[in-house]
C-alpha cells in the first residue's frame, strides 16, 4: 500500500507539472538504504525516479544527489555495475560539492550496496567510516544503524578470520550507540 500509494502521488505530480512533489514521492518510495533482491527489480520505482530526474532541477542539487543515488540502488541486481557506478558516482560529486551532511550521509547509505564488488572493498571501509561520522554530525541513529551493518558485511567481504576479528569490535561498538537500520513504518 505505501509503494502503490507513493507511485500514485508521483504520476499525479508528474500529470499536475508539480516537480517538488513529484521528486518528493519518487524519493519517499525507496527501500530506505536496502536494495533489491536479485529478482526483484521495481520497474515501476525506477520509472518514477528516471521522470523525477528529468525534471530535477539543476538548481536542487541535493534531489538530483538523492535521486541519482536512489536510482543506483534500485539497480544493484538489475543492471551492469558501470551504469550503476556512474549513477553513484555522479550522486556522490554533488553531494560532496553541498554543505549538507544528511544528503551526503543519505548518499553514502545508498552507495555501499550499489558498488558492492569485490574490488571495492577499500572504497566501501572508507565509505562507511564517512557514515560513521556523518551519522554523529546529523544525529541520525538510522546511518549510524546502516554503518554498523555496512562494518559487518565489509568483515565478511574480507573473507578473513582475522580481518573479521579485528573488524567485529568496531562494529559492536558502532551498534551500541545506534538504533535498529530499519526505521519503524518502512516496508518496501
């Protein structure tokens, strides 16, 4: 009900010209820093943040770095990584060009499952430690919850004991001090 009802109100912002609703509905409607499953590409989703990137305005750039990064992410399983990589890349250049930490933290919570590869490893630490502070920056508990997660799964990208043990107490700590990385009343 929450997907259908934000994919209506994106069509009929799209119908209406109103193109502050319709970024607003297609950035509402995502999985919240989760992408898809491997067989679960949302057509519909992506349709509606491809119409609201065409008429993101150049003078919005932080919906454009939301949108691009959004759209990434809808695509993890569905399209080739260099499209994907484009896409987040562009999303992460604005952001940093902002002086807005909770669309750069936004960014980067989309970010680490869009380029999950394994030679990105390094980016993917580096990433999630820029989570990490931009998580305390902002006071959002939910970037906070996704970095601890992000730390997790890095260890186990390593595929190391040690790596993975020296990885687990950063983790555990981060965890601590965040709440749950699924904010209540977000279902995809």
């Amino acid at each position: 009900m929450y997907r259908e009802t934000l994919l209506e109100a994106s069509a009929l912002a799209e119908r209406l010209g109103d193109n502050e609703r319709q970024v607003k509905a297609a950035l509402a409607n995502h999985r919240a820093g989760w992408a898809p499953s491997a067989a679960d590409r949302d057509d519909r989703r992506v349709a509606a943040l491809e119409a609201a990137l065409a008429v993101a305005s150049k003078d919005h750039p932080a919906w454009r770095a939301r949108l691009l990064a959004t759209l990434a992410a809808e695509l993890t399983y569905a399209e080739d990584i260099d499209r994907r990589r484009g896409l987040a890349d562009e999303a992460l250049d604005l952001a940093r060009g902002l002086d807005e930490p909770t669309t750069l933290s936004r960014v980067l919570v989309s970010r680490f499952q869009t380029i999950c590869a394994p030679g990105t490893l390094l980016e993917r630490r580096d990433n999630s430690a820029e989570l990490l502070t931009l998580s305390t920056v902002t006071g959002d508990p939910f970037a906070g919850g996704l970095r601890t997660t992000r730390c997790c799964g890095r260890a186990s990208s390593q595929a190391t004991l040690r790596a993975s043990t020296n990885t687990l107490p950063t983790c555990a700590s981060s965890r601590k001090s965040s709440t749950s990385p699924t904010p209540a009343g977000r279902r995809s």
